[in-house]
C-alpha cells in the first residue's frame, strides 16, 4: 500500500469501502483454516480452540494481549521444509520468533539457524543449537559480534561488506581462527512485495552487487585471504514472495556469478544459499506456494542454471522463517472499546479498539501489513459488519486489522483472535507510550507453557535510572 496523502494512507481512503478481496463471508463463525495453525476448529461453545487450548482459556490464565504459539504446528512446518528439500541444510531465521524453546524446537528437528546479532547468537546457544549449525548474518557487524561468533565456532559468516571482510579478518589475526564465509550479493532482482521488505534491488543497504562488480571483487578477497575460508555465494530477494519467478532470475545471476569466479581464479564454490522469504497466508487474498511445489521448482532451476553454465551442482541452503513460525502463531486481544463513527455520504465504520497494538505488531503501520481476525470467545448470529481493529496507542496510524468483517453485536469484553502472529509481530515488539510487551506461550496437547513472560511497569521502571 502506498501512502497517497501527506497524513498517510489512514486519511485518503477513510470514505472508501474494504478492499476490493474482502468479501462478506456466508459464515461469519467459520474458520479460514488456511490462515491458522493446523487443526485450529471452534468447540461446542464456539470458542477457538488452538492445539487442544480454547483462547478463553490462554487469556484468562495468562491474560491478555498474548501471543499463542502451536508447538506441533512449528515443528511440522519445520519437517515439512526438511522432507520437501533432501540433502538441503534449512536454516531457521531466528528474526522471526526466536526465543530458548524456539531454538530448541528448531535443533530438534534438524534445523540449522540464522542469527543476526548478539542478542540472537546468545539465545540460540542457549536453547540447545549448537555453534557450528548457525549461520551469523547481519550488514553492520560489531568487532563484538564478530569476536564472540568466532570464539564460539559459528559455523557460517554471511560478510555484507568490505569494511565486514577487514574487520572480521583483524579479528580472525587476533584471536587465532579461520572463518568460514558466504558473500552476500544483491542480484538485482524485486520482489513483488513491499519496498522495506525487498532486499534484492540495487538501492539498499544489503550485499554487494553483482551488476557493479563488487560482487566478484569481494568473492575474489575472501579467496585470497589466509583467515577466511569461503564457502560460497548468499542471495536473498525479499521477504512474503507468493511465487518463484524472483528467485529464477536470482538463480541464474548467482550462478553465473559463480562461473566469472570460476574463470577468475579456477575454483568451483561448494556452496549457495537462496535465502528465504516464502510467503504465508494472511488473509484470503493471500495465496502463498506449497513447500513441495517450491522445492521442485528450485530444483528445476538448479539442474538447469547449473547445465547451462557447467558447474557442478553445489551444496544448497533456504532460510525459512515466516514461512515456519508465522502460521504457528495466534494473537489474542480484548476489546476494550465500540467505536461508530459516522463517514460522508451516510456511511460509517466500526471502530473496535483493544488492548494492544502497535506496540505488539507494528507491521500493519509500518508496511501496511493486513491481517485477518475473528471473534474468539463464542459464534454470533449478528449480521457482519465492517470493521478496523485498533489499538490503543496515540497514533492514527495504530491499526491492526484494516479491514475485517465482525458480527454486528461486537462488545467490550469480546476476545479477537488474530492468526499468522507467529512471525515479526513479538520479535517486533515495542514499548511505545510505555506498555510492557506481552507474554508468548506455547501450545501443546490442550497445555500452555511460557515462553517469554509479560514485561511489568516495575520492568520498565527498572530501566529509567535517571533522576
């Protein structure tokens, strides 16, 4: 969504309809199952039940917002990518949802992971993944982070930069170690998403460009380095991609890429990782690739890049993120305000406020991000009506479902359920007009269990040392 007022986008449509996918649903009790964890249902009370836990019962042991994470869902997802992709390494990519339990899961089901900085690799390692399967990416590394990545044998630095390859060999010299490195290229490729969630263009701030040369330059400096070991080349395009047609582009850039080195020095890489980014549901408009038919387009693009250009087949690696815990997760919010505000031409909006907001999920705001929700305490057989679900922070732009349809009878005390949570909303989190971050608990055989507790005020009061 592009912002076509100089207030933002909330003011030039705020007499428009819903957009044009949304559709009033025959069945307003009636679950999209495609936007919520797997075997997601209603009870006989008309209550939501995730992963044998009804979202009455999460709220009211653990109150509410509350982020819900289905512990069978994120673990089938994660089998789902290994089964898809055979002889592939998967590398979780912790900037998703990571905390201890998280990182857990994801080692035991054969996962490696991705981490961006110190806070990442500390919390992986503390949940049981070992050194040598995380992957340390990033485009402003600190000598910190690089020292501690080395000390603890990291098994991959993704390098972004020639001051990255200076720094990270000083750090090499002084501590006595060889790292392993892939390059970070930008393949000139946009995805069909949001511009801050494209990285693949020329025009921002990650990798070294293929099209510039810098690209070859830098695979050619960490070759010749007696501390770094390359590995080989990284690409990544974007992140929400619902189909495949980016990443043949990219394929076929990176692997011509790897032919000029080849060329260049006479050496074949061993490695390529593609990066991540697949799609998920968010709502019905959303029609994201099956694991299985994405796995088998790469692998056709592979055979064949890999025959027009002679090389030979190398060790390959995805970093789903989103596309494993984004589905997995529910956020549940109360509904502390009814709002009826009455538009030009006769018409009006439904203004719903709970207690949350952009302090939990800050993508709706920041990129526009659209959600669904649902009702998650009981069926209704109110007529629907169309709602926006906001939050409670001093902002106009604090919403966090732009448009969905309600039952008509919508009241305070009501419990809305938002899928596809899993992903960037906790691990986004904010304190904005100083509201603590709430709690995130896994779900497993109708039992919760937290993860990350809910922050207090004597927490942020913690934090104020000034007098």
């Amino acid at each position: 969504m592009t912002h076509m007022h100089i207030a933002g986008s909330i003011h030039a449509d705020a007499v428009q309809g819903g957009p044009q996918w949304l559709t009033v649903p025959d069945d307003l009790n009636e679950l999209d199952l495609a936007l919520w964890p797997r075997g997601t249902h209603r009870d006989e009370q008309g209550r939501i039940v995730v992963a044998g836990v009804p979202l009455t019962e999460a709220a009211e042991e653990h109150g509410t917002p509350v982020y819900v994470i289905d512990e069978e869902d994120f673990r089938s997802r994660a089998r789902d990518f290994l089964q898809a992709f055979p002889g592939w390494s998967i590398y979780y990519a912790g900037k998703a949802l990571l905390t201890r339990r998280v990182a857990r899961w994801a080692a035991e089901e054969g996962l490696n992971l991705d981490v961006t900085t110190m806070g990442e690799m500390r919390i992986a390692l503390a949940g049981g993944m070992p050194a040598e399967r995380l992957g340390f990416h990033g485009n402003n590394k600190s000598e910190a982070e690089i020292a501690f990545a080395l000390e603890q044998g990291v098994g991959r630095i993704i390098v972004d930069s020639f001051d990255e390859i200076n720094r990270l060999e000083r750090a090499c010299e002084e501590g006595g170690h060889t790292a392993n490195v892939l390059v970070r290229v930008t393949t000139g490729v946009e995805a069909h998403t949001h511009e801050y969630i494209a990285t693949a263009h020329e025009d921002q701030k990650f990798g070294l460009s293929i099209m510039g040369g810098m690209a070859l330059t830098a695979l050619v400096r960490c070759q010749s380095s007696k501390y770094l070991e390359l590995r080989g080349i990284h690409s990544h395009i974007g992140s929400q991609i619902f189909d495949t047609h980016g990443f043949e582009v990219a394929i076929r850039r990176t692997m011509k890429l790897a032919s000029q080195f080849r060329t260049a020095t006479g050496v074949e890489l061993p490695e390529m990782d593609l990066g991540g980014g697949f799609g998920i549901a968010y709502t019905s408009a959303d029609s994201p690739t099956a694991t299985t038919q994405i796995a088998a387009s790469f692998e056709e693009m592979i055979e064949h890049e890999c025959r027009a250009f002679g090389i030979a087949r190398p060790h390959l690696s995805i970093e789903p993120g989103r596309a494993i815990c984004g589905p997995s997760g529910v956020a549940v919010y109360e509904v502390g305000t009814v709002k009826i505000v009455e538009l030009e031409g006769g018409r009006s909006r439904t203004y719903v406020s709970v207690d949350g907001g952009m302090s939990d999920n800050i993508r709706p705001a920041l990129y526009a991000a659209e959600y669904s929700g649902a009702i998650a305490n009981r069926t209704s057989g109110a007529e629907p009506v169309l709602c926006r679900v906001v939050g409670k922070h001093c902002e106009g732009g604090d919403i966090l479902i732009r448009d969905v349809f309600l039952p008509g009878d919508v009241r305070i005390g009501d419990l809305i359920a938002v899928p596809g949570s899993g992903a960037y909303a906790r691990s986004m989190a904010n304190n904005y007009n100083q509201i603590p971050k709430p709690p995130v608990v896994s779900a497993k055989d109708g039992v919760t269990d937290v993860m990350l507790r809910r922050e207090t005020l004597d927490d942020l009061m913690r934090l104020d040392v000034g007098k």
